[in-house]
C-alpha cells in the first residue's frame, strides 16, 4: 500500500510540473528590428490590386456591388441584373471602384484566417508606427505590429464570430524582422519578418506569421 501511494503521489507531482511548464511558457514583448540599406527578393505582389470586397464584375464586365452597398444603389438594381445603361454615371459615383494595391504577402495560420492581402501602416504624433493586417468577412485574425525606435512589438489579434472565444491576443514567443531603411526613410514600410505566437487556447499548436510587406506609412 505504501509503495502505491508513493506512486500516485508522483503521477501527481508530474502532472503539476507539466502545467506549471505550460503556464511559464516564455513571451517577449518586442523583437529587435534588423536595419539594412535594401531589402532584395521579390515585391512585385505590391502591383497587384484588387477592388473593395463587396466589389465584382457581372457577366457584361459591369462593377457591380453586393452587400453593403449604399440603399440608393440596392433600390437602383432590385429589379434588374444589370445596371441600367441610364443610371450607370451615378451607379459609379455611389460606389468604390478605387484600385486597392496589394501590401502584404504572407504564410500563416491562426483561428478564422483565410488571408490578407493588405497590411495598413499609420504613424501617430510620438513617431510610433502602428500596422495592422486587414480583415475581411472570412479572416478575423489580424497582425499587428508596433514600431518604435530600434524595436518591433508584433501580436496576433483575433476577434472571434464565435461568442465562446470572443477577443484574444496571442503574445509572440520568437521571431525576427528586417525593415528597409532607405524605403522607411521616404515613408514606406518595406520588410520581411517570420514570427511564432503562443497560443493560449490550444498550447501544443504555435501560430506563425511570415511573410514580407511594402506599405506607404500614413500621417494621423
């Protein structure tokens, strides 16, 4: 009987071990930034574009909008499939047919992502830039990166369609990035980066995010 308690008190005491373990798993609040003069590889996706997502073309090659459409256009087309040739000049000024050009490429994989192809990068009165990836109706987990100084501070956000999860932030665990100085200097963020997160709902399945980004650095 001892000797099986001695037993049982040991399973015990791995067990406790091993969720300690997971609990101390380390994170780091910000990666060192690897400056150079130019960045080689390829960044041609920076020339594709696309239009807004609620944005495609009929079988006549017409834009057509579907969902989210301003209600004078959803009155404009009920009746029709396509948009009537006297209505097509202010069909055009209700919608966006603006040519969104491409930011981001990149491989990753967190909850509810489907890909991103836009990364928006903003600088604020301090001098910090802030980018966020941009989600859509699929992808609801974004990459945000927070730059200041010699110094990169990258999270994962994700806000969940499911009510359980909610909103979570996945804490990055390693990683590097390597920003273009020349292009930064003219206010174009111009990198590549690999990163692993720490995912807290499902410890043994790393989320990663890597990939490369050319994206003018707007004024707030």
């Amino acid at each position: 009987m001892k000797s099986l308690s001695i037993f049982f008190l040991c399973l015990c005491w791995i067990n406790l071990l091993a969720q300690d373990k997971s609990k101390t798993v380390k994170t780091i609040s910000e990666v060192k930034i690897n400056w150079i003069d130019s960045i080689s590889g390829d960044f041609s996706f920076k020339n594709e574009w696309n239009y807004s997502e609620n944005i495609f073309k009929n079988d006549k090659g017409q834009l057509r909008c579907d969902g989210n459409c301003p209600d004078r256009i959803e009155k404009m087309i009920a009746n029709f499939k396509d948009i009537p040739r006297d209505s097509i000049g202010i069909y055009y000024q209700l919608i966006d047919t603006s040519h969104y050009f491409k930011s981001l490429k990149s491989d990753a994989w967190c909850y509810e992502y489907f890909g991103s192809n836009y990364m928006n990068c903003f600088k604020n009165e301090a001098g910090f830039i802030n980018c966020a990836s941009s989600n859509s109706i699929s992808t609801h987990c974004s990459l945000r990166l927070a730059i200041y100084g010699d110094f990169c501070r990258p999270i994962v956000l994700l806000n969940s369609m499911s009510q359980s999860t909610g909103t979570k932030i996945f804490k990055c665990t390693s990683g590097q990035i390597v920003i273009d100085s020349g292009f930064y200097s003219q206010g174009i963020l111009k990198a590549e980066f690999n990163f692993l997160f720490y995912n807290s709902l499902e410890p043994s399945k790393p989320i990663y995010w890597k990939g490369k980004i050319y994206s003018p650095i707007s004024e707030l």
